[in-house]
C-alpha cells in the first residue's frame, strides 16, 4: 500500500498500515532468499552425476541451445507483454473518451 493512495481521513494509521506492508515484504524476501539459496546448494548433488543431468550428457551444444532458448523466451515475453499493455492502454483511454462524452457539461 501507498501512503499516496491512502484517503487523508485516515491520519496516522496510513503510516501502520505502510509499516506492516514493508515488514511483511522484508518478511517474504527473506524466506525467498533462503529457500532459493537452499534449493542452490542441494541442486548439483540432486540433478547431476558425472555429467549427466536430467537432459543427458552435457556438452557445449546443449548449453548452447539452451542458451538461446532463454533469449528467445525473454525476447516472446517482452513482446507478449508488450501487447497487452498496449491493448489495455487503448481500452483505458477508450473508455475514457467515452465518459467524457457522457458526462454532461455546466
């Protein structure tokens, strides 16, 4: 929450609500960190034995098409959300061409 977003009747609680917001975010970055950090550390024993992954054998033609791969991925994800914004910006202001329109003036 966003003390700008927050109506100005409620005085000093916008500053509680703020301070539980971020102690719950610090909250959940921390587990997120320790639990990334875990799974980090047990993952080479756990997918790997001599070179062979979950994929077999890897050599550099597998990382390398995995490598493109990840491009591609993020390259399709930009993109795709890209478009949406756009359609959704359109829509916005559509609509607010529209109310505009209906609204009735002094």
């Amino acid at each position: 929450m966003y003390l700008a977003r927050q109506p100005r009747f409620w005085g000093r609680f916008t500053y509680k609500v703020q301070l539980v917001t971020v102690r719950r975010t610090l909250r959940l970055f921390a587990a997120s960190a320790a639990i990334l950090s875990l799974l980090l550390a047990l993952a080479p024993q756990a997918l790997a034995a001599d070179g062979v992954g979950l994929w077999g054998r890897t050599d550099d033609k597998v990382v390398t098409f995995w490598g493109f791969g990840v491009i591609i991925f993020f390259a399709v994800l930009v993109t795709v959300l890209s478009l949406i914004q756009i359609r959704l910006e359109t829509r916005r202001e559509r609509l607010r061409r529209e109310l505009e329109r209906l609204r009735p003036r002094p």
